[in-house]
C-alpha cells in the first residue's frame, strides 16, 4: 500500500514539477506529509531522492533537445545552492535535533505556507515589477546560496522560490526559468544527499523503498519534460500558478 500511494504521488509530482520547473519535492512534500507513514527526515530523503532522479532525466532531455546553458551563470547558481544545501541541511538537522517531529512539521508547515504566497503575489504581479538581469558572480552565488539553504530546510527541492528568483534577479522567460531551476534542484539535492551519505544517516532509512522511487521519478520526469518541451511559457505559467494555489492548500491542511 505504500509502494502504491508514494509511486502515484511521485510520478504525479515529477509530471508537475518538470513540466513547472518546480522540480517535484514541493509537492511530495506536504503530499507525504498528509499521508504521514513516515517522520519528516524520512519524507525529507526519500523527496530528495525522487527529486534528484528527476532533476537528471529532465536535464538529459532538455539538452538532447537543444537546450543551451549560459554555463558561467549556472556553474554559479549551482555552486551557491550546493554550498546553502549543506547549510540548509545542517539546520534542518539541528531543528529536527531540538524539536518533535509534529512541532518541526508546523514550523516547515508555516514557513512553506507563507513562502508560496509570497511566491504567488509576486508572480501574479511580475510583469507590474521591474526584473534584473544580474552578471556578477557574487549576486549570482548569493542569490544560488539562499536558494539552497531554503529549499533544503524546507524539503522542497526549490522549485517555486527558483521560478521566483530566476525571473526577478535575471529576466528569464517562465520557460528559461523551469530548465535553469531543474539544473539548480539537481545540485541542492546533491548536498543533500551527499551529508546523509557522508554521515551515515541513509541507514537510517528504509532502502528498501528506493527503487520504486527512483522508478516513478524516472516516469515522472520523462513524461513532464516531454510535456514541457511542448507548451509555450503562457501555458507553463498557467500550471505553475495552480500548482502553487493547490500547494498553499494543503499546506493550511498541514499545519492545522
């Protein structure tokens, strides 16, 4: 039964979440949470591994396709949100050190919560905004920095902050954006995989769930990309924004 409802949460996530650019763990997430067979670090790895599975098929396909990187401002990105993965990871672990494991589901419930609807207003509103279009290095890392810290802490794989950041910080159309926030997720998710590896935490977990995740996330990924390469940014927006809307939702449900 729970091979069943994680598999269809997971491909349903990664269909999503590579079509949106956000990426998947957003959504597994507080899906996992409601469902709530396991505690939040185990929610937290087994996103990160589904996350991290469809990061890479959705990369492959997108350059199979065509898709060109600006490598400089993605080597970037990347290394500022590996670095704030580590961090993210580490007070994410410190938290769930301190608190139970229902208080640490509140306090991600809460911090989630609000940060998609800050995403949400910012988005409805972008075009009303003045957007930038950054080249230093140091903004670009900082900026990659706070992306990874977040998402990590949050188990969200960083997608909706991403999207956000992406077109505010370097004028990225919706479509630029969902590709260079899948490449962003891959890293993140990459530290944080790396600290559970480097400390031995992963035996911590039930392994044995790993190839249906890995499996479903490889679907999921496939299929969204495939959909993605499809549709123009307008169309992109339009499931971005219900995914968010929907997100906030079961957040509310989460935390109350």
């Amino acid at each position: 039964m729970i091979i069943l409802i994680y598999s269809v949460i997971i491909i349903m996530a990664t269909i999503l979440g590579a079509i949106s650019g956000l990426g998947g763990g957003v959504i597994i997430k507080p899906l996992f949470d409601a469902v709530g067979f396991h505690d939040m670090s185990t929610i937290g790895f087994y996103s990160s591994v589904a996350v991290l599975t469809m990061s890479i098929v959705s990369i492959i396909k997108q350059m199979k396709k065509g898709f060109i990187f600006n490598f400089k401002m993605l080597f970037w990105i990347s290394l500022g949100s590996f670095v704030g993965g580590v961090i993210g990871e580490k007070i994410f672990n410190t938290v769930t050190y301190r608190y139970e494991n229902s208080t640490v589901k509140m306090i991600q419930g809460i911090c989630l919560g609000i940060t998609l609807v800050a995403i949400l207003i910012y988005t409805l509103n972008k075009n009303k905004l003045k957007s930038y279009n950054l080249t230093s290095y140091i903004y670009i890392f900082v900026s990659g920095f706070l992306l990874g810290s977040v998402s990590v802490f949050l188990g969200i794989g960083g997608g909706p902050l991403n999207i956000a950041v992406l077109i505010l910080f370097f004028s990225y159309n919706m479509k630029e954006a969902t590709v260079y926030s899948i490449a962003t997720i891959f890293f993140a998710q990459i530290s944080k995989l790396g600290s559970v590896i480097f400390t031995n935490t992963f035996l911590n977990y039930d392994l044995s769930l790993l190839p249906f995740i890995c499996l479903s996330a490889i679907i999921g990924g496939f299929i969204g990309t495939l959909i993605n390469q499809k549709l123009d940014s307008k169309k992109i927006e339009k499931i971005y924004l219900g995914i968010i809307l929907s997100l906030i939702m079961v957040s509310i449900y989460n935390v109350f």
